[in-house]
C-alpha cells in the first residue's frame, strides 16, 4: 500500500534513512524509527504501513528534484557537462542514502521490487549521443564506440 502524507511523514523518513544508512535497513525496526523520531506506533502507521513505504516515499521525493536536474541539463554550456549533469543526479542521490541504504535498494530491485534500474538506464541514449557529440569534438578522447564507453562511465 502506497504511504499516506501525513505532518509526521518527512521526519518518519529522515530518521529511518539516517538509520538505514548507519545500520541497514533489514536490522532496523519500526519500533527503533518510532523511538528514535520520537512518535507513537499509531503515528507511524497513518503515514506509512511498513518500512517498505518509506523506500518509496524517499524514492518519490528524489524523483521530485528531476525538475532542478533538467534545468542543470538545459543550462549546461556543452555534452560534457550535460554527460555531468546526468551522472551527478545519480551519483548526488546514492551519495545522500550511503552504501548501507543503496545496498538495501539494489537488493529490493534485484527480487523486482523497484524500478530503480530501470529509471537509471531511461537515459542511456542520451548518454550515448551526448558521449559520440564529445567524441566528435576532441572533448572525450576515448576512441571506443560510445556504446560501450558510455555505460561504463
């Protein structure tokens, strides 16, 4: 079941990811968010009905920032710093969760609980087209087939 806004909801969230992050998310606990955010069981369960739910409440909310990204995306001077913008986004948000939170999302993705994999590789014609455009240009020095040379990257 999807979460349910509610005035605790953001601080629900920022504890457990600061949690998660520390300890992982299978060793945390409801009731530690509870304590830790200093809210009732009650409270927890009228904005989210597991911990399941904050992964996609936080997923929901870095989703929001694309706006910011795309206008970094349009403003950028040239492809290379359009290629920047791309892998900062991603970089910036599995930078914000920590190893421990990242780690917990791959292995929710890999039982195909997310679509995380498949939001970062929506972009992977860009990356593509941005990459060839620097090859063309001398900005990108790699003579590889940008194919290849782009998802490593």
């Amino acid at each position: 079941m999807p979460y349910q806004e509610s005035k605790h909801s953001a601080l629900i969230a920022d504890t457990a990811v600061e949690l998660f992050k520390k300890r992982g998310y299978e060793s945390v606990s409801v009731n530690e968010i509870c304590q830790i955010a200093g809210i009732s069981r009650s409270s927890f369960y009228m904005a989210f009905s597991s911990k399941r739910d904050i992964i996609d409440y936080i997923l929901a909310k870095a989703k929001m920032d694309e706006a910011a990204v795309l206008n970094h995306f349009i403003d950028a001077k040239n492809d290379f710093e359009r290629m920047w913008a791309l892998c900062d986004r991603y970089l910036s948000v599995a930078y914000q969760f920590g190893p421990e939170l990242v780690g917990a999302l791959m292995r929710l993705e890999l039982t195909g609980s997310l679509d995380i994999l498949k939001q970062i590789h929506a972009a992977d014609d860009w990356f593509i087209r941005l990459m060839r455009n620097c090859q063309q240009t001398g900005v990108i020095l790699n003579p590889g087939p940008a194919e290849i040379v782009a998802p490593m990257g």
